[in-house]
C-alpha cells in the first residue's frame, strides 16, 4: 500500500508518517525536512512547497513508477501571522495561501497529469475553515479555500474519495505558537488553552482509525473528526 503525504519535518505529519509505516503503508514524502527518526525509512524528496513552479517537479521525481496511491494526506500547512486583518500585509496572505492551497492544486494536478490512481484523499482541514475567529486571519481564508478546493476535485476525480479533515487540537508546534498570542485580544485562544488536546501520535492513531469512516460521507466534504 503506497501513501502519499506533505509536511512530515514536524507535528502531526512527521508522526502520521511514522503511523502509517507501522501501519505497513510504503511511505513517499515531500517536505522542507526529514527527521532523523524516518531517515532511511520514507522515499522523500526536499521540497518548499511555497516555490509553486518546483512542486511539480517534486512530485514526479517523487512518484516516479508508482501507479497507485492507496492514500494521499495533504498535510503541510502554515499558522501565518496572527493578528487583526487590516494588521497583516497581503503578501503574507498569499504565503499562507500559496502552501496551504495553491500547492495543493498544483499536486492534485500532477498526479492527474501522471496517470497516478488514487483511492483516498484526505486534506488536513481546520474549524478554523468554519470559525473565522478573530485573529485567524489567511489561515481561516486558506483552510475556507481548502475545503472548497477539494470539494472541486471531488466533482471531477469519480474514483477517488476525498475529504476534508479537521484533525481536533494537536499539540504541535503550529498549537504551540497560536497558544502564545493574547488570549485577551482573541478569545478563541482562550478557549484553545482550555480544551482538552491530543499528542501528535494520539491524533495520528485516530485519524488511520477514522479512514473507513470517512468513506461514508459523500466524497468532497468537510468533517471534523470531533464531531463523528
Ligand atoms: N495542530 C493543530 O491543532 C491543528 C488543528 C487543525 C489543523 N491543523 C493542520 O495540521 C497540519 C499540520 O500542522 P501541525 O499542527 O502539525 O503544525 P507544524 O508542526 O507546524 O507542521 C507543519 C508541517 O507543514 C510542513 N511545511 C510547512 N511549511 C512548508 C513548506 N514551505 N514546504 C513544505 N512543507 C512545509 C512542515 O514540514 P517541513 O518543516 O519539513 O517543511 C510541517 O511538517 C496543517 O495543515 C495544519 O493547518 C493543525
């Protein structure tokens, strides 16, 4: 079984990526890093998924001979700067943009171009994509972006399912930096530091556990795996 991830040098990827070979997946990988507890384990490819033109590339030098992908997880993302809206310049918008959607579209589109068939898709989402709570500014416009994006291709690949994932809070290192910003000024920080969270493995276990479950909403959907 061959699986497909983005965004393993840290967090949630770098331990779905360990699940999933222990799981007995054989694990290809595009990233900026490669942590030294998968060295020699994953085929992985350095790639900075913000140079849009390169990512192509990336993904054929990657995949090359591979014919089928029993799972795709589009994981990579970035926080982007915190703030009020008119607080943040617009080019930092499309940073976000750019790694959180673009790039998506740009691998979706290669493996269609490549002929690669694709059984499952599972785009990490976020409540952000619904909340749009103060503060979350690109990133809640990215993840909105996002599951409209995969909803898209849900409507064209009919032999792939698609969803997108909002993964709970996982205490990652993307977590990490939202819990440092003023809970005062943005209330869903509040609430963020109080709820309850799950380990990177924690959150990695229950999203293998949750891939049968996901088969059954309609492909393109946005589900937040707290809620079923
Ligand atoms: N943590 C949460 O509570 C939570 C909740 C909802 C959704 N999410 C989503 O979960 C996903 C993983 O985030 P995380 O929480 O695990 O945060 P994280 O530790 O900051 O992980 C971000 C991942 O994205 C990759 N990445 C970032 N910039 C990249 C670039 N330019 N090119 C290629 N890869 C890049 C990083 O790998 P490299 O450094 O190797 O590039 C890293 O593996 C994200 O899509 C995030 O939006 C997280």
């Amino acid at each position: 079984m061959n699986l497909f991830i983005t965004g393993i040098g840290s967090g949630l990827g770098k331990a779905l990526a360990s699940e999933a070979l222990n799981r007995g997946y054989r694990v290809y990988a595009l990233s900026r890093h490669l942590p030294r507890e998968l060295e020699g384990k994953v085929r992985f490819v350095p790639c900075d998924l913000r140079e849009l033109e390169r990512v192509g590339l990336c993904v054929k030098e990657l995949l090359e001979g591979v014919e089928e992908l029993e799972l795709v997880i589009l994981n990579a993302g970035i926080l982007g700067q915190f703030g009020d809206m008119s607080e943040v310049p617009l080019y930092k918008f499309q940073e976000v943009m750019d790694i959180n959607v673009w790039a998506n579209k740009v691998i979706l589109d290669t493996l269609k171009e490549m002929n690669v068939k694709v059984r499952q898709i599972v785009g990490i989402s976020s409540g952000a994509s619904v909340n749009c709570n103060r503060g979350w500014n690109a990133y809640s416009i990215s993840k909105a972006s996002l599951n409209c994006l995969l909803k898209l291709y849900a409507r064209e690949m009919e032999d792939t399912h698609i969803t997108a994932l909002a993964p709970g809070l996982v205490l990652t290192p993307m977590l990490e930096e939202v819990m440092k910003q003023n809970a005062q000024r943005f209330p869903s920080v509040k609430r963020i530091l109080e709820a309850p969270k799950r380990t990177p493995e924690e959150a990695s276990k229950l999203i293998f556990d949750t891939l049968p479950k996901l088969l059954e909403f309609e492909s393109g959907s946005y589900v937040d795996i707290r809620k079923i």
